[in-house]
C-alpha cells in the first residue's frame, strides 16, 4: 500500500452507524457477513469503504450523500 492507508474503523464506530450493540458487529464478521482486519492486539478493524458500502445497500444511508454521525 505506497503512500495510502485505508480508514478503519473500531467494532463500537460501526455500531454506531447501523445503530447496534457492538456485539452485534462481532457476530456479523463471525458470521462473514462483513470482513474485518485483526491488530497485532488482536482487536478488529474495519474498512470504513466497506461499513459504507454495507450502510447504503442496507438502505440506512444514501451511499452518494452520507451524513456524519
């Protein structure tokens, strides 16, 4: 990755975007239904572009005007 670095974003950042409990997140990369990065804590990550992604086919969000939580 030269010089550019994707956004990630904390389990409890993407609850907050579907309005979840951050557990709820845990259960979906389980379940594969959204990827997730692991640090070398062991914490998961996620791609900010995905959670978009997954919010505007979910239609929670229009994908084209998002708006900041």
């Amino acid at each position: 990755m030269e010089g550019t670095t994707e956004q990630l974003l904390t389990p409890s950042e993407v609850a907050a975007r579907f309005r979840v409990d951050p557990k709820t997140v845990t259960r979906w990369a389980n379940a594969g239904k959204i990827s997730s990065i692991r640090t070398l804590g062991g914490h998961r990550r996620f791609r900010r572009s995905e959670v978009e992604e997954l919010l505007a086919a979910s239609g929670l969000v229009d994908a084209h005007h998002p708006t900041a939580i």
